[in-house]
C-alpha cells in the first residue's frame, strides 16, 4: 500500500468516525425532546433512559452510516482541494480512478461489516429497546406470552389467552380448523384451558376442553379431559418468537421465519423485503462514494456549500426511492429481492453515468 493511499484511508476514516459521531449526538438529542413526555409521564429512571439510549444508537448508526460517508468523502476531497493536494496528485499522473480506489475499498468493507451489524447487532440491541419501549414506556404494549395468535398451517387458527416461559404451559387454548377446500368454512374447533408439549410424544396435550365438529347441518360436541393434539407445527420455543417485530430479528431469524410463513400460508413478502432490503441498505455506502466522490474531486474552488447541498440531495432521494420500492414491493408490485436492490441499481447506472462525464 503506498504512503498516498495510507492518508486517503486514514483521513476518510477519521472523517467517517466524526460524522457518525455528529450524526448519532443530534439524532439523539431530538429523539430525547420528542420522547421526554413519555419519559417524565411513565416515571421512566434515569438510568434506564441511557441504557434505552444506548441500545438505540445501533440503529441510529446503521441508518447514518451512508451519510456519514457521503460527508466523509466531500471533506476528505474539500479539504484537499483547498490545500492543493488533489492538483499535486493530478499532476504527478494519478487518475480519478485511483484516486477513488482506496475510498472503494473502505466503502467496500464498511458494507461488508455493515451486513453484520444491521443484520444481526443492531436487532440484539432493538429487542432490548423494544423491551423498555413496551414494559417502561406503554407503546405498542404486547407482553410476551399473553394474547398469541397466529396461523399454524394453511387451514389452522391457533390462540394462545397466556404462555408460561418457564413451564412451557398454556392458558385458554383455542384451535380452529378449516375446510381446505373452502377456507371460509370452518370444521372443526378445540377449546381447552391448558396446553402442555409432551416431548417424549413430539405432540401437544390438552386438558379440560371440548371439540366441536362441524358438518353442514350438525354439530357434534365432544369434552376432554387429556387429549393429544397431533400436526401441529409448532414447539415451546417457537410460541413466543411469533410475536417479535421484523427489526428484532437477524437475517437468519427473517429467513426461518419466511419458510414459516410460507410453510403455514401466510404471504412472506414483507419479512422478504426486509431481509433482502437490509443487505441492500448495507451496500448503500459504496452508492454514495460513487456518486459523491467524483463530484467533490471536481469541485470548483469556493464551492463546498453547493456540492455538500448536491450530494445530501442525491443521498435524500436515494433513501426517499428505496422506501417507495419498498411500498410498491409489499404491494405486490415487485419481488422482493428487485424491490430492495431497485433503489441501488438506479442509483448505481446514474453514478457510473455520472463517473464517465466527470474530469478524469
């Protein structure tokens, strides 16, 4: 690696840690004004608010990181060009191409890092700050293990009133069955007030209940005090992971959770758009890089405010078009992997477009 090659890194990267750093602090500071009625109405600790504050920030810095790049590439360029070190470098035969190569390759790796950080950090840290949001903060109150209900196959409604974690026990069962042929119909119902998993059999067993048999013009009722529930699809484990939000899964939670979906007849777009779309999120550095870069290196003298408004123009519109992908993806519209990586695709023809106009 030449000397040259050693500062460029070094000074993207110092300028990469200080935008995150600005960026991270004044997101903070609004979130912390919008959310400070939450805080004072909920009685919410001190000490509990920086810990909230602190498993956000992942988030926070996932979603600045393009950003921060951006502005990293326009100062790193900026300041050189204002002490003539961009016309030295010009003049001692270095294009504009090699002059990008190490901003590239940082790029590069940032993203690579960043498939990891926004794929499996940053949803450990948002379970935990979902958890203080529902349990410290009363938004979006779920509890876990209480009101579960989901769809267990294409023809099966499961309720769960309350699941105990620790006895694996549940309260108030109610199982549904539905005609294959006509969904609409519904055959058969089972209603028991608990519900274990017998592992030894691999099955569900309910006690103290009934079932209800449905036909076109009869009903058959039939009480249980233990009966065996075979087919069903699911384990202890998996009964309260059927509750979590998108943004507390990793990519590995995303991708079973489709194949559930998929297995039980849900429609698994979503969950789709939001694996695909975190790696494509991921690459949006080296988007940025391309399109910001050559501009900067470009630049006229004395005109710093313009090409900063340009490229935080371009970076907007490009957040603003992955989210109208994403809309028209959850819509039906687009497959789930073209709507996450539309947004780049455009993004990256217009830049390569933009790198061939520009002074080499």
């Amino acid at each position: 690696m030449k000397i040259l090659d050693r500062y460029l890194i070094k000074q993207f990267l110092l300028m990469i840690l200080f935008g995150l750093l600005t960026f991270t602090l004044i997101f903070v500071v609004i979130d912390m004004m919008e959310k400070l009625d939450d805080f004072i109405d909920q009685n919410v600790p001190a000490h509990l608010i920086i810990q909230y504050y602190l498993v956000f920030t992942p988030e926070i810095i996932r979603l600045v990181t393009p950003i921060a790049v951006l502005l990293a590439c326009l100062f790193t360029a900026g300041k050189m060009a204002n002490l003539n070190e961009l016309t030295a470098i010009k003049a001692g035969g270095i294009s504009l191409y090699r002059f990008m190569a190490p901003f590239l390759i940082t790029s590069i790796l940032i993203s690579v890092f960043s498939i990891y950080f926004g794929g499996y950090l940053v949803p450990m840290a948002n379970k935990h700050r979902i958890y203080i949001e529902r349990n410290y903060m009363k938004k979006d109150v779920v509890y876990f293990g209480s009101n579960i209900f989901f769809q267990d196959s294409k023809t099966r409604i499961v309720s769960i009133s309350y699941f105990d974690l620790s006895s694996g026990m549940a309260d108030n069962v109610s199982i549904q069955e539905f005609n294959p042929n006509d969904k609409t119909k519904l055959v058969m119902r089972t209603d028991a007030l608990r519900m274990h998993y017998d592992s030894t059999k691999a099955s569900w067993q309910l006690m103290n209940g009934i079932t209800r048999t449905f036909s076109d013009s009869t009903e058959s009722d039939q009480t249980f005090a233990v009966k065996d529930y075979k087919g069903l699809n699911f384990k202890p484990d998996e009964v309260v992971k059927k509750q979590r939000k998108l943004e507390e899964m990793t990519l590995t939670d995303l991708q079973n959770f489709a194949e559930d979906q998929y297995r039980t007849g849900n429609d698994p777009t979503s969950t789709m758009i939001e694996y695909h779309s975190r790696i494509a999120f991921a690459f949006s550095s080296i988007i940025v890089v391309l399109f910001g870069l050559p501009i900067s290196a470009n630049r006229r003298r004395g005109s710093l405010a313009i090409q900063f408004g340009i490229n935080l123009l371009i970076t907007f519109l490009y957040l603003v078009f992955m989210k109208v992908s994403q809309a028209f993806g959850k819509s039906g519209v687009l497959n789930p992997l073209l709507t996450a990586w539309f947004a780049n695709s455009i993004f990256l023809i217009a830049a390569l477009y933009n790198l061939r106009r520009v002074q080499k």
